[in-house]
C-alpha cells in the first residue's frame, strides 16, 4: 500500500507536541483511524483537520476524550440536520415555482 496520502502518526506527535499514547487512545475510543503500514502508524491526510479539532480542544480547552467524543458526535449530528435542511430548503423552492 502506497503511504502517498497518509502522515506518519511521529510526525504528528512532533508537530503538535503530543505523545504516541495520545493517538493510540483516540483511536481506541473511535476517534481517528490508524492504519499499519511497514509496521509504522499512518493517518489519512484527509482527518488531519479533526486531528487538529481534536488537539486543540484537548489542549487548549483541558476536554478530556469522552467529552471530545460527544462534541464530535454533536458536530455531526449538527452537520446532519443542516444537510437535511438544505433538502427541506430545496424541494421547497422546487414547489414553490
């Protein structure tokens, strides 16, 4: 597998200056996906955003990773009903002409 579009998860813990067990615990509570290449830890570049959500809540806010957990489960429930109001929006203009 090509390592092309995933960061190395120890060049994350330099930059944002966190431990490894720092990513082991968040992906064990579901948080990130790490994946195993050449037996060194990746993550999508894609998730770098949430990584970086993630980090600093957790440092600059003191949230622990259960309460992070519910803020991201807020934000996409919250993302989820602004989608669906943008449908509800859209058919409603279709209708409306």
């Amino acid at each position: 597998m090509s390592t092309k579009n995933f960061i190395p998860l120890n060049e994350l813990c330099s930059h944002y200056q966190v431990e490894m067990s720092f990513f082991s615990e968040l992906h064990d509570n579901g948080l990130i996906e790490v994946i195993t290449i050449k037996k060194t830890l990746y993550i999508h570049q894609d998730k770098i955003t949430d990584v970086e959500k993630i980090v600093r809540l957790h440092n600059e806010l003191e949230i622990n990773l259960a309460g992070i957990d519910a803020i991201f489960q807020l934000l996409q429930k919250l993302n989820e009903k602004e989608n669906e109001l943008i449908q509800l929006k859209n058919k409603l203009h279709f209708y409306q002409h």
